[in-house]
C-alpha cells in the first residue's frame, strides 16, 4: 500500500521539480524598467526612483555614496533622494547572485526662458491719455532684458515642489551671451487649502530686488483653434513704485511674454 502511494506521488513530484527548474533556467536577466546604458540623472532638490525586473524576483541594493540616500519602498522598486551633486554608483542584487550596476549622476535642474514680447499695462480711469503713455514708457524701461534676451534658473537647494532657491543668469540682450548673475527665490503660492494659486520669482542682482509672477499671458486675438499657442509671462507689480506721481494710477504691471521655457 505504502508503495503505490509513493509512486502516484513521485510524478506530481518531478514535475514539480522540473516546472521549479525551468523557471530558474529560464527567468529575464536583472535590469531596470526603462533604464538604459546603467546610467540615470537625478535632479538635486528631487525624489526620483527605479524599478527592478527580471532576476529571482528577490532584490537587494548596496549604496555607499554620501550624495544619495536610497530606499526600497516596495518589493522591486528603489527611491533615490539625491544629497548634493555628483556622481554615485547603486549596486543591485538578486538572491541567486544575479547583480546590477547603476550609474547614478545628480546635477542641479535648470530653467531657460526666452523672452519674445514686451508689454505693459496701465489701468486708472482718471488718467489722462497722456500720463498712461509717460507711465508706460516709464515701466517698459525697468525691465531688465529685452526681446530675445531671458533668464536661466539654476536650481541649488529647496524642494521642486515647494519653495525653491539658486541662481539665475539675466541675459539683457540675447539668451546666453553677457549674463548678469544673481540668486534667486521660487515660492508656489497657495490658497484655500493647498489649491494652486501662483508662482513667485523673486530676483536679486546689482543690489536690486524685484518679484516676478508667473502666469498665462492673455492678448486679443482671432484664433479659433482648440490648439492656439498658450503664452506665459513674468508680471512684475509696479503700482507701489509709481502711486505717488500718479496717483490715479489703478494698475499697472509690466510683462515679459516668453517665446519659449524649458526644463532640464
């Protein structure tokens, strides 16, 4: 009895064995999802992470550098929290000794806007026609850069998603040539319960202090299309700068309307 109940068992057994064996033979080499050439870049001030595949499906990493704190939330996934900037090496491990090497550069993220358009706008219904175009001509001149000039952000501390801070590069003329450096501070301003109202950028150089809002840039036009081009601007607030010539005055705000803003 004992022997025909070994034998109905030892089938069952080897193809257990080999389904066991064919799916270690056979599992996906140990990579990342969407990670090429061992190499990912970090920005400095934000998280960022990777996920595991192939391998036995049992991870593990190694992390020795000071730049990067590094945490396994979930079975196959690592989050990065970069500490400063430079280069740090991840090393990543499967229970079968099965490993990963991951190049991690951290650099500081960068802002380039491009300024296309300058504007001004007054508002004081008891101005003459005469004094809101002084007072136009006036606040068109405070602005630091013309068309074809811009700004580059360098982000070095604070949190993407919160108020920022670094340095900016002010290009008067053309982007990129004869920059002015400063620093600079970003605050994401908020109302009623965390809901999203604006973005500050408050810029310092040459002993001169002045807040830009950043916002969409609204002007006439004829377009229709669901796909127009959407402009944004740096508004900067003047009405404190000038109520006391003109005490009329209701608004005014100068824009500088971007041609283009990337982020790297």
């Amino acid at each position: 009895m004992k022997l025909k109940i070994t034998l109905r068992i030892l089938p069952a057994l080897f193809a257990a064995i080999s389904w066991l064996s064919c799916d270690q033979a056979t599992h996906d080499t140990l990579s990342l999802h969407e990670v090429e050439n061992n190499a990912v870049q970090l920005y400095y001030g934000s998280k960022g992470g990777v996920t595991i595949t192939g391998g036995d499906g049992k991870y593990s990493f190694s992390c020795e550098s000071p730049l990067l704190k590094a945490e396994m939330t979930h079975r196959n996934y690592i989050l990065f929290e970069p500490l400063s900037v430079g280069d740090a090496t991840v090393t990543i491990k499967d229970s079968s000794g099965e490993f990963y090497v991951l190049n991690v550069t951290i650099t500081y993220r960068t802002e380039d806007c491009v300024i296309s358009k300058l504007d001004v706008t007054v508002v004081g219904d008891a101005m003459t026609v005469a004094e809101q175009k002084e007072l136009k001509a006036k606040a068109l001149a405070t602005i630091p850069v013309k068309a074809g000039g811009g700004y580059k952000f360098v982000y070095t501390g604070g949190d993407e998603l919160d108020e920022t801070e670094g340095i900016v590069f002010i290009y008067p003329e053309k982007y990129g040539q004869d920059g002015i450096e400063g620093v600079f501070e970003r605050v994401i301003v908020w109302h009623e319960v965390r809901k999203y109202s604006h973005i500050t950028y408050t810029l310092h150089y040459d002993h001169i202090s002045r807040t830009y809002i950043f916002m969409q840039y609204d002007e006439p036009t004829t377009k229709t299309s669901p796909l127009e081009y959407v402009a944004f601007q740096f508004a900067e607030d003047l009405k404190e700068q000038y109520k006391i010539d003109y005490p009329n005055v209701e608004q005014v705000y100068t824009s500088q309307v971007f041609g283009s803003m990337t982020a790297e």
